[in-house]
C-alpha cells in the first residue's frame, strides 16, 4: 500500500494544503491506491521533526505540502 499525506489546515478531506508544512495543523494521511482517508494525526504542539518521525514510522513515501524547513526534511 502506497501511503500519502498531506500536510493541512485541518481534519477534513478538503481542508487547504498548508503553504509551509511548519503552518500545517494536520496531516491527513490517504491510501494512495483507493484514496481512502486512513488518519489524521494533528499537531497539537509537535515540532515539524517529531511529525516528520511519525510519517516515517507510518511509511509514508510522500508528502504533499509546502517548503520544508531543514529540522523537518
């Protein structure tokens, strides 16, 4: 299973792209073969690397979102 997530400004499918991946409030992991919604992890004060550890954890292989900043990528 191909695994997608999206850095946003909130829970819902829909919710914008956030334009820096530091701004985003959620990420909102998809199945990136069905499209299915899997999860929502929500920031709720982690730091950009301790988001960026649970996508790696999780295994997903991509990240749609805005510039990185270097304690993230």
């Amino acid at each position: 299973m191909l695994k997608i997530a999206a850095a946003t400004l909130g829970p819902d499918p829909g919710d914008m792209i956030s334009e820096l991946f530091e701004q985003c409030t959620c990420l909102q992991i998809y199945d990136g073969d069905t499209d299915e919604l899997l999860d929502v992890i929500e920031r709720n004060g982690k730091s950009d690397a301790e988001l960026a550890r649970i996508l790696t954890d999780m295994w997903v292989e991509a990240v749609i979102c805005g510039p990185l900043q270097q304690d993230a990528f």
